[in-house]
C-alpha cells in the first residue's frame, strides 16, 4: 500500500504546469513509484493534492489492488458500482474518484483524484 513513509525523505523530480483542474499552477512531484500533483492557489500559496498515480505494482490501495491485479479481483474488492468505458473502471468515492485503467482484464494504472466540481 502507499504509504507517505514510502516517499518521506526523498527528493522527487518537480516540475510546474499550468493548473488543469483547479486555478493557478499545479506542482508535479515524481518518485520512483508515484506521481502527485498539486494544485497552487496563487493568492495564499497554498498546496491543494489532487492527484496521486500509482507507477508500479510496489505500492497498492489500502484494499490490495496493484497494477497487474485482475479486474476480477478489483471488482471482488470494490464492488460493482462504477462506470466502466474503454476499460477504464471509475468508482466513486467521497471527495474523491478512484480511477483504474486495465488492458486485457489487468490492471496497468491506478489514480486517486479528487473531485473538484
């Protein structure tokens, strides 16, 4: 599982971008085996996550589920609420959307982002 002790003391790549889902800019942080991003409100400065991306199958959701899981156990574990298209499965949280890409019934990404509207 993702754990923030996992990255704690390590310095990731950081780039910036124009903001996508919120104002102003986003920070990108990049470590070996996750992304965030966070969104920067230009009036106080103030870091908002949004996104967080699971790049390899070292770290999984609280629940188990990794890149390389089965979309048999993602939907064991989940359940079936969700919106499915192109094989992109959404389950909807509270405050935020768990969203996992698959290809052949395996799991090849995993992005928790916040709902923002």
């Amino acid at each position: 599982m993702f754990n923030y002790e996992d990255i704690k003391g390590k310095t990731p790549k950081i780039s910036t971008i124009a903001g996508c889902a919120l104002y102003g800019y986003d920070h990108v942080y990049t470590y070996d085996n996750i992304e965030i991003v966070a969104n920067i409100n230009d009036e106080d400065k103030v870091e908002t996550v949004y996104s967080v991306l699971f790049k390899d199958d070292s770290v999984s959701t609280p629940e188990g589920i990794k890149i390389g899981s089965s979309v048999d156990d993602l939907i064991k574990t989940y359940g079936k609420e969700y919106d499915e298209f192109n094989g992109v499965y959404t389950f909807n949280g509270v405050g935020l959307f768990l969203q996992v890409q698959t290809k052949d019934q395996v799991v090849t990404s995993i992005e928790y982002i916040m709902v923002t509207n």
